[in-house]
C-alpha cells in the first residue's frame, strides 16, 4: 500500500496500491492525484522531476502540462522566491523540504517570476511526501498549490520583493 505520508497526522493522507521499485506506480498515482484537481497539482519523484501536473499548474507556470514533465521546479523559466523576496534554494522550496524531511510541508507562500515576461504570481504552496505505505521508502512528493496572489499576504510579500529588487539595484 503506498500513500501521501502526513507526519502531522501520524498516518498515511490517502492510500494508493502499487509495486515498490517502478517509476510506473509513480506515473499512475500522479493521474490519480492530477486528474479532477480544482487546485494546481504537481507530482514530482524523489529527484524533483515533475512526472505529471494538471492543467491548473501548467496555467499557473505559464507553460503546458507536456513542457512540465521531465522539468524540475528549479527552472529556468521562472525564479522562486521566499515570501521576504529572498531566492528560494532547493531545500528552501516545500517539495524539497518534503523530499529531505519525510514531512508534510503545509501553507507556504512561494513566489514565481516568469522568465522573460517578468511576471510574479504568489502560490500557496503544500507538499505531502508520496511513501511505500506509513514507513515505507520515500517515492515523490505531491505539490498542492493555490493562486493568491491578490490576496493580503501576497500583496505584503510583493512588497518584500520590490524593496530587495531596489536595494539590489534590479528593479
């Protein structure tokens, strides 16, 4: 039995049955878990690389469903920042501290510039680690992610990243 592993909870969020050591379990929980999404959902393996997303994500990124698959959240196309405007490194990013920890990671707001267009959208961001049933082997992680870039908080955080972009001299 393998499932979202939420450590808050101490149990498994949801439960899928698949075969431990195959990328295609990975691939059939990612339809599973994309398919009638209402929020941007993203499915990534232990590595970072996007196995599946749904049409919600690939509107938010600017992009396709088919350019995501194979891409890793760190990509060229757009830069994540902290809600402070600070760069967000790879550990920093929910997935990544999901993958590292074995924990979810809830309600983080990450901010995504698009590349060239320069465009900021604020995310909502939480990630459940995908695990080989409750102490199973760490397989991937799924990023939930809602658009609230008009809301306070968001607005706050744009703020953040303006007055870093002047007094680094790049507005």
């Amino acid at each position: 039995m393998t499932g979202i592993r939420d450590e808050h909870q101490g149990r498994p969020a949801a439960a899928l049955a698949w075969t431990s050591g195959s990328s295609e379990p990975l691939r059939a929980a990612a339809r599973l878990f994309t398919a009638d999404a209402d929020c941007a959902t993203v499915v990534q393996d232990r590595d970072g690389v996007v196995m599946a997303a749904n049409l919600r994500a690939a509107e938010l990124l600017s992009t396709t469903v088919e350019d995501l698959a194979g891409t890793r959240w760190l990509s060229p196309r757009w830069h994540a920042v902290s809600e402070w405007g600070l760069p967000l490194i790879p550990e920093q990013h929910p997935a990544g501290r999901a993958i590292i920890t074995g924990a979810s990671v809830p309600g983080t707001l990450v901010g995504l510039t698009m590349v060239p267009a320069r465009r900021t959208v604020w995310l909502e961001t939480t990630a459940h680690p995908l695990a080989d049933g409750p102490a199973g082997p760490l397989l991937g992680v799924l990023v939930l992610m809602k658009d609230v870039t008009e809301g306070d908080r968001a607005r706050c955080a744009m703020d953040c990243l303006v007055a870093t972009l002047r007094a680094a001299g790049q507005d």
